[in-house]
C-alpha cells in the first residue's frame, strides 16, 4: 500500500514549514501514523518527530508531518521544488 499520495502546498502550509517545521500530506485513508512516518522518512531521509491525520469533510485523510531536525521541513520543501 502507498501511504503517501502527495504533498499538500498551499499558502497556510508554507507557512507551517518556515514557522513550525511541519509539512502537510494527502495521505491514503487506511494508512496509520506508523505508516505514513516509515514512509516519510523512507522517501526524504529525514527523522519524523510527530504524524498528526485529519479527515476532511471531503473525505480526504492529510498528515501534518513534524520533523526532528530544526530546518528539515525547509529542506523537504526545496526538495519538493516549492522553496
């Protein structure tokens, strides 16, 4: 099963990335925390500190990824070609 459908970017969550070093995920609704933290840092090679999931009313499951490091979140981001 794939955990990771694909990265939310939105004006709100480049900001979670420059302020709390979090990046949001569309992530598939049977996946659990565990999941979506192996598959995360299997795909950035970075340390996951926390996994936070919400359902949306669409029905869409989004993880807010924190990582350990300080700066990880930007780097995923540049990583991603949006920073």
């Amino acid at each position: 099963m794939d955990a990771i459908i694909r990265p939310m970017l939105t004006e709100k969550t480049m900001a979670y990335v420059e302020k709390e070093n979090k990046i949001m995920f569309m992530v598939s609704r049977k996946a659990t925390k565990a999941q979506v933290k192996k598959a995360i840092e299997k795909i950035y090679g970075e340390k996951v500190k926390t996994v936070n999931t919400h359902i949306s009313r669409k029905g869409d499951k989004r993880a807010y990824i924190r990582f350990e490091r300080k700066s990880a979140a930007l780097d995923v981001a540049t990583k991603l070609g949006v920073m």
